[in-house]
C-alpha cells in the first residue's frame, strides 16, 4: 500500500507497541509503518474510558499527518 501512495499505520495496546517492528522486520519498505500506541484495554471498559483511547488515535492520527512522530 505504501508503494502505491496510501497511507497506513498500525494502532496497538501498549503492551503490543513493539510488534509492529517484529512483524515487518523482514518486509521491505521504502519506510517503516508508523504504530500507534494507546493505553490499554480496549474492551470491556466504560463509554469514558473508550472515548479517551478514541481521542489517543485521533491526536496521534493528527500528529501522523503532520509528519511528526504518532
């Protein structure tokens, strides 16, 4: 996808932050796929906390697409 121009990211619970270095180690890229990291849990958790890891992608999506680190 990253050869044809679409941008992609990967969004992780912190204790899975490092897999995506892992899981592409092998994989040539032209550059390496930028990974979200938000708190976790993700489920089973109230509407509050769900809206906080929302707006943790949102602000790092954000980030993503000024070029600046996620």
């Amino acid at each position: 996808m990253q050869r044809l121009g679409v941008a992609g990211f990967a969004i992780l619970t912190a204790p899975f932050g490092d897999q995506v270095a892992r899981a592409t180690a092998y994989q040539p890229a032209d550059r390496p796929l930028p990974a979200v990291v938000i708190d976790h849990p993700v489920q089973m958790v109230g509407e509050d906390v769900l809206r906080q890891r929302a707006r943790q992608i949102a602000d790092a999506v954000q980030r993503l697409l000024k070029g600046e680190s996620p």
